[in-house]
C-alpha cells in the first residue's frame, strides 16, 4: 500500500498543474467504478446463494433485499464522489454540508409526502408484507411486484402495464402469493337431472384433475348443493393451490366438468328465447 501511494505521489508530481485535478477526478471515478462492482458482487453473493443456511429467508425476500441494498450503495458511492470532486474545485464542502442540513429542515416539513413514502417503504420492507415476485393489490392496482425502493413500489399487471406506486399510497395490501390459495367453481346443473348421478361424475372428474395436477395442496372437493336457483341447482367445487396457480386450477375443473357432462348426457341450464308464430284459418281473416 505504501509503494501505491508512493508511486501515485510520484505521478502527480511529474504532471503538469492543470492536468492534477483532471487525474484525481479520474482516480476518484475509477475508485468508485470498482467499489460499486465490488459492493454488488458481495451482495449478490451474500443474499443470491442456492442455499444458505446463514440468511435463512425466501427467494422474493433474497431478491428485494438485494436490489434494496444495491441502490443504497450506489447513492452513498455518487455522495461521497461529489463531496470529492467539489473538494478539488477548491469548493469548501463544510459549509456546504452544513447548509444541506439546515436547508434540509426547511425542505423536510414541505416534503412531507417524500418523508412518509420513505417511512412507509422502510415498515412495508422490515415486515416483509410483500416481496419482489409476489402478485399483489396496493392502492387499487393488481399486479406482480417488480421492484421494491424506499420511496416508490413497481408493479406490472396482467395488461403489461408498469405502475409505479408512492409507498405512502399504500394503506392496505393483499397478498396473493402467500400460503395456499383458494380455488372455487360453481357448477349449475338443471332440476331435471339426478343429483345423485350428478354428484358422483363431479366426484370423479375432482379425482381425475386432482391427479392431472400438481400444484394443487388439497382437494378439489365436491361441497355439495350450495344454492337453489331459479332455474338452476348449483353445486360448488373447492380446492386449495399453491400460489398463483388457483385461476389455472379453477379453469381445468371447469373443462373437465364440461366435457364429462356432454359425454354423460348431463344438462347445464342455459336461457332460451323460443319463437311462437300464429297461425290462423283463412276463414277467420275476414271476421
């Protein structure tokens, strides 16, 4: 280390006096280039391994926690290069940070909703109520979080559509990617037909896609009648899935009982319009 700074000290000295601060401002780049590469790489190695007994946590949690970690790094880093490169300017930096932190008083009671997105994010953050990967709804958006930051929460919907959303916004979240979720199919079948013939295709057709899948935790269950239509007794089908996967569930349960109630001569009640013509005799036009 002494022979590095002996031989910068060197180098300096040799140069011309216009060209110093052009290769310290340069050095300070560089510097700041490779801690910012190498701060990265340690996190990524820290937070991204397969298996860590050390940091016991889910893959979502590993994931925001290092993007977290990483925008904390990079702005400490362009911090600490500004207050260098000012320095050799010949801007005296003391005053200058003692004028941030008064200025900041003042700016911090008009940025009252900078301060409370930035509050709500460290909370939402430490309580892991959400993590990168997760398909949430915040503040009348459903979406997958795509990144997490102390002041703002990314969200992609279905559309493709990217929101960005205030942390301090976000006052309720629903989480639909914790614990198993809840798959549920209401099936309407007609009064003419046999419910006990009925209930012993839905029983088989629950076994038939139980073991086409998966991803399914429990069931699917045939609950029974569970409401009495106008025209309809409806029949209601649960089962709980891993996250994610409850929507595709319930759509396999709906094609196989369609398909087996076709081919089983089973009626589902649908509306009907039926036409009536009058018909009437030639004698009566006349009267």
């Amino acid at each position: 280390m002494t022979d590095i700074k002996h031989a910068y000290s060197e180098m300096i000295s040799n140069l011309p006096p216009f060209a110093v601060p052009v290769v310290r401002a340069a050095v300070i780049l560089v510097l700041a280039f490779c801690a910012i590469k190498f701060s990265e790489g340690f996190i990524d190695r820290l937070f991204l391994m397969k298996r860590s007994d050390k940091l016991p946590m889910s893959e979502n949690k590993r994931k925001t926690l290092t993007g977290l970690l990483k925008s904390i790094v990079r702005y400490v880093t362009y911090f600490v290069v500004l207050i260098n490169l000012l320095e050799l300017l010949g801007i005296r930096t003391e005053s200058l940070l003692t004028a941030a932190g008064i200025g900041g008083l003042a700016v911090g009671f008009g940025a009252q909703n900078l301060v409370k997105d930035v509050i709500s994010g460290f909370f939402i953050i430490f309580e892991d109520q959400y993590g990168v990967g997760d398909y949430v709804e915040v503040a009348g958006v459903a979406g997958t979080v795509e990144d997490i930051g102390i002041r703002s929460t990314r969200l992609r919907d279905f559309g493709g559509q990217l929101h960005i959303i205030p942390n301090g916004e976000i006052t309720r979240v629903t989480n639909h990617s914790r614990g198993a979720m809840r798959a549920l199919v209401e099936i309407n079948i007609a009064y003419e037909e046999d419910l006990g013939r009925v209930m012993e295709v839905l029983e088989d057709v629950c076994r038939e896609v139980r073991s086409k899948r998966d991803d399914i935790v429990e069931g699917p269950t045939v609950l029974g009648v569970t409401k009495l239509g106008s025209s309809e007794v409806v029949v209601t089908i649960l089962a709980r899935t891993v996250p994610m996967q409850q929507w595709s569930v319930e759509r396999e349960i709906r094609k196989a009982v369609k398909d087996r109630f076709v081919k089983e001569n089973i009626e589902i009640p649908y509306p009907r319009v039926v036409y009536l013509k009058r018909v009437t005799e030639r004698g009566d036009e006349g009267s």
